[in-house]
C-alpha cells in the first residue's frame, strides 16, 4: 500500500502502518532520498497539515523529481 508521509508522530499513530513523520513540514535532501527508497514500487502520500499546503506541494514536487532520476 501506499506510504504517507506526515508532520509528526501523532499523524502517523491515526494513519497506521505505512506511515513516517518528518517533526516538522520540512524534509531535508537525505531525508527525501530515504522515503523514496523507503518507498520503492509503492505510491508516496504527502499528508502535512493544513496550514502547510505550500510545503506539501514542495514536497510532494521534490520527490517525484527524485523518483524520476
């Protein structure tokens, strides 16, 4: 299934298996080249808070740019 990529543990307690937090609404370089190993051959989900939407989409931009190369 799919892996969602959250801002904090307690996001990832109500999403279950399959999810990771950054503490925070900031991924570093590493931390993107992780979740996209982490993730190979499955769908990525950004799901940051609502407050975060520009961030998301940064984020959501960066690792399909990594996914490609």
């Amino acid at each position: 299934g799919p892996v969602a990529v959250c801002e904090g543990p307690t996001d990832v307690w109500r999403f279950g298996k399959g999810a990771v937090a950054l503490f925070g609404n900031h991924a570093s370089d590493y931390q993107v080249r992780l979740l996209c190993r982490l993730a190979a051959g499955r769908p990525l989900v950004v799901a940051l808070d609502g407050e975060a939407r520009d961030e998301a989409e940064a984020l959501a931009a960066r690792l399909r740019e990594v996914r490609r190369a």
